[in-house]
C-alpha cells in the first residue's frame, strides 16, 4: 500500500473563520499520483478544526460560525485561564479531520462541497497535514 504525507500552512486573518482548503488535497492527490483511495486531512490544533459544506453561499459559513456562537459562546462560564475555551468547544465539536474518497485522481465531494479549515481563536499560522493512501 502507497501513501504519502503532506504538510501544508494556513494563515488565517479573522478571530474566527472558514477557509477553503480544497485546493489543498487537490495539490496532494496530484502531487502523489495516486488514483484510487482516501486522502485524510488532520488540524494539529486544539482551538480549529476540519469540516466539509456549502461553498455556493458564503452566508452558509457566517450562519455555521454565528450558530456555534450561540451553542459555545466567546464568554461563557469558563475556567480556562487562556480565554479561550470556547474555541476548544467548537474544534471538538467540529472535529480535528475529515476523511475523502479519492476517485479517478479526484477527491469524491459533492456539486456544492468544499473542505474547510475552521479557526476559532485567531488570527494564526496553522498547520494541516493531508495523508493520501492507495487502496
């Protein structure tokens, strides 16, 4: 079995928000030449996360981030001593990976699908890796 790993970084510039990375697997299944299997994609980061959804409607990401502010809200009733804790909600909430199906050299997403990076205490440099495997 063939796999390969890739590291790469996003930078992000609001306190909170989605950025698309799609473009990001697609550079690692080109990259490793592999045609069929699963490309997964890891946030190393306590405070951000991976999902997939719409990318027709950027109103769709503002109600996802505003809606998790009413579920984990900035100022809550926390102990954290960093401020933060609702960042660490929501990155647990959201989840720290995704896995794709890869086909004919392509990530399987639907019409409307994008793969997002969340940050939910920035801005900052981050990290995402994304591990093809053939199969």
């Amino acid at each position: 079995m063939k796999s390969n790993l890739f590291q790469f970084s996003v930078s992000t510039s609001k306190f909170q928000e989605f950025v698309d990375i799609t473009y990001l697997i697609k550079d690692a299944i080109d990259k490793s030449a592999i045609e069929e299997g699963i490309a997964v994609i890891y946030c190393p980061h306590t405070t951000a996360g991976i999902t997939i959804n719409e990318n027709a409607d950027p109103d769709v990401v503002r109600d996802m981030i505003v809606t998790l502010d009413k579920v984990f809200p900035i100022k809550g009733d926390y102990r954290h001593f960093e401020g933060n804790s609702h960042a660490h909600l929501k990155s647990s909430y959201v989840g720290a990976e995704k896995t794709i199906i890869i086909n004919d050299g392509m990530p399987i997403l639907g019409t409307w699908q994008s793969v997002y990076f969340c940050e939910f205490d920035g801005p900052r440099n981050r990290k995402v890796f994304v591990k093809i495997i053939e199969g």
